[in-house]
C-alpha cells in the first residue's frame, strides 16, 4: 500500500519551485536504588484514552545516525566506530524508568515514584508531577521531562539509573538534541549548553498555539509544534532557539497533536496521530517554510516516529509505514501484527518497543524487539517489569564509568 500527499501538495511543490530560498522512585529489579531529587509537582503534553501523547520529542527515538546519535572516534581503517556502553532508557508515568543494556533482550532496573500506584485507576497519570513528556540523550547524559498539568521537572541522568532534578517549575513538551545544546520546548524555551546541567530560559519561541505538544531536531534547525482541537503551530529556529520563524505555508492541524518530529535533508516529518482527527503527517520538502498535509488514510499512528538512515519509519494498526522523503510511504504488515508504541532504535539498526494502546500496561503490558522494524519478537515473561505506562525510549552511548550495567 503507498499513500499519497493530499491534494494541496501540487501547489505546495509549484510553490517551493517558484521560490528562492526560501504525540510514565523505587528500589529496582536488581536492587538498585534510583536516586529522585524531589522538586514539587510539574507537567507538558498530555494523552487522552484513546492515545498516548507525544511530547514529541523527539522522543527519544531519534535514529543515532542523525546529530542526535551517538559519539564515535574514526578508525584508522574503516569507518568510525562507537565508542560507550549502549544503553536504551524507556521513561513512562509515575516517572518511571527502566534500562535494557543487551540491545532490548531484557529490561532491568526497573523503578518509579510508586510501583504500587495504577495509573487511571483513580489517578490521572496523564495529568500528574511524574507524567512522562519525553527523553532524550546527547553529549553523554540522558535528560527526561515529566509533569503535566501540574509543575513540571527535568531530570539528567548518565547512566539511566540515577537521576538528578536540575530544573523545576516550568512544563515542556519533551527536549531535542542538536548542535551541541539541548532545548526544552515549551513557549519560552529552555536551553543547557553543558549537556543538561543548566538551564537558560530563552525568549518566546512565538508559537501561536499556547500548548506545545513536541519539539525535535534535524539538519541544523530545531522545530517546535503546539496546539490542539484540530488546531495548530509550528516554529522553526536555525540558532539554536535564540530566534524563531514561522512557515509561509502552514495547514491549521499541523502541530496539535506530536508523534515525533525528525529530519533528512531538507525534508522535515511531524507525525500525528490522525484516524479520524485529520491526516497523519506534516511534510516540509524545503527546510521548513511551505508544509503539506500527507493521509494516510483511516489509519491511526500509535507509535513515536524513528529516522533510519536517510528516510523515516512509523508503526500503525499492525504496519510498519516507511517513506524516503515523507510524501510517498509504503505500508508493511509486521509479524505479529502488533500495536506498536513508544519505540526507539539502536546504531546497529535495532528497534526495541513497548506496546502501544489504551490500558495496555501492568499484566497486560508488553515489550518488544526487532531487527528490522517488521519481524518482531515479544519478549518473554521475566525479561521485564510489568508496570505503569511507557511513553518514550531513548538511545544512546554512556561512559563505561558511569554505567549501571551488569
């Protein structure tokens, strides 16, 4: 199955031509106790019962081959070779985390602010101090978001497992990693120059929409969207969040709901949920300033979006979607047909994910591997905690120092 870009794509690209430049602590499973400063209540985007919202971050799923991936050193013979201990970072509600150190076989250090706690079971985990908007990794260090409608945190950590609060107050709808400096989107963005050990409030990135719901990075530019009720914005800045602009061509959904932003070349993906609320993808094809919609049908997207090598993947109603460019995509059953959810891959081309969907978690709650995005394997009982739910992973390269890893 291919999906093609809306109708409004031929001025869209007639445009571009004629123009010159221009959406979850304790003692873990291996005993090890996480450390969480507390810091007071905090919160950005939020879910709704049919989804889990994106703090679009770029949620941690960037692909480690953009600038976003991980630290290498150029072999005298062939081609650069990672350096660190590889770990992934699954964040979910009641600020859980938990870290797999074996590609996604297992899952370990396992904690939260409360295993006891059922999200959504007289709590609104969504709107909570530990709700989880979005992780991302850069320069050695995770840094993870929580909080939404409440105050909000941000957390670093360098091995997953121990985490310290270095900002409280403000709420954000996750961080991106580009340049050298992580930024946390919100409408007065925040920026750490030292790998998220500081924070800078910037000026007002200028979105429209109040309510941010992802920010990402990708070729130079960080993009940041926001609104919601089928109503939306989208800002892009080129300076590392110091000034931002607005699209000359921009449909009115595009940023109301995030599922991951992400770039190659001058190609820029914001997915979306979509189904029934509109198309699933914004497609920039010229760096950010003329936008279309792309449908993909009465196809809802459940999972985050991933960048692979030069294109982009994203999962839905048990399909693998894939596109170079972000206006074709090209739809692969997976086997088994799974929900896919919050997902991530690895600099060896591995995916790992967790099951995506409404009341999916605790006894119910699934996780998953995959070499190739399509063929996946669930991952047995015992390899994982069963617990609140996860809303974003994150990948990257730790110090071996640091590590936390058996």
């Amino acid at each position: 199955m291919t999906a093609r870009p809306a109708a409004s794509l031929a001025f869209v690209l007639l445009a571009c031509a004629s123009a010159t430049a221009d959406e979850d602590s304790t003692t873990t499973e291996s005993g090890t106790t996480a450390v969480f400063e507390e810091g007071g209540p905090g919160s950005p985007s939020t879910t709704s019962p049919s989804s889990t919202a994106s703090a679009e971050s770029s949620d941690g799923g960037s692909d480690p081959t953009s600038e976003e991936g991980a630290d290498s050193t150029e072999g005298t013979t062939g081609p650069a070779v990672p350096e660190g201990v590889p770990v992934f970072v699954a964040q979910g509600h009641m600020r859980r985390t938990t870290i797999s150190c074996d590609g996604g076989h297992t899952w370990i250090a396992d904690q939260s602010l409360d295993d006891a706690v059922r999200c959504f079971d007289g709590i609104d985990c969504d709107h909570h101090v530990g709700s989880a908007t979005g992780i991302e990794f850069g320069g050695g260090a995770f840094v993870a978001t929580f909080g939404w409608g409440t105050e909000g945190t941000i957390l670093r950590s360098t091995n997953g497992v121990d985490w310290d609060v270095v900002l409280t107050g403000p709420t954000f709808a996750g961080t991106a990693f580009g340049a050298d400096v992580f930024l946390a989107g919100a409408p007065t963005p925040q920026r750490s120059s030292d790998f998220g050990l500081q924070w800078t409030e910037l000026g007002s990135s200028t979105l429209d929409a109040w309510t941010p719901r992802g920010i990402g990075f990708g070729e130079g530019l960080f993009v940041l969207g926001g609104g919601g009720s089928g109503e939306g914005d989208v800002v892009l800045s080129s300076d590392a969040g110091d000034s931002w602009w607005h699209p000359d061509v921009l449909p009115a959904v595009c940023g109301d709901s995030v599922r991951g932003i992400e770039a190659v070349g001058d190609a820029i993906v914001l997915a979306r949920g979509g189904g029934a609320d509109g198309p699933e993808l914004c497609v920039s094809v010229d760096g950010g300033h003329m936008w279309t919609e792309v449908d993909l049908g009465d196809v809802y997207l459940e999972s985050r979006l991933v960048r692979v090598d030069d294109g982009f993947v994203i999962w839905g109603a048990g399909q693998r979607w894939a596109s170079s460019d972000g206006l074709q995509w090209d739809a692969t059953p997976t086997d088994p047909a799974i929900t896919i959810g919050a997902v991530a891959r690895d600099d060896d081309g591995a995916f790992v994910a967790v099951r995506g969907g409404w009341q999916v978690w605790y006894e119910s709650q699934e996780f998953y591997r995959s070499e190739d995005g399509v063929t996946w394997d669930v991952l047995p009982d015992g390899s994982f905690v069963g617990s609140h739910p996860v809303n974003h992973i994150a990948f990257g390269r730790i110090d071996a120092d640091a590590s936390a890893c058996p």
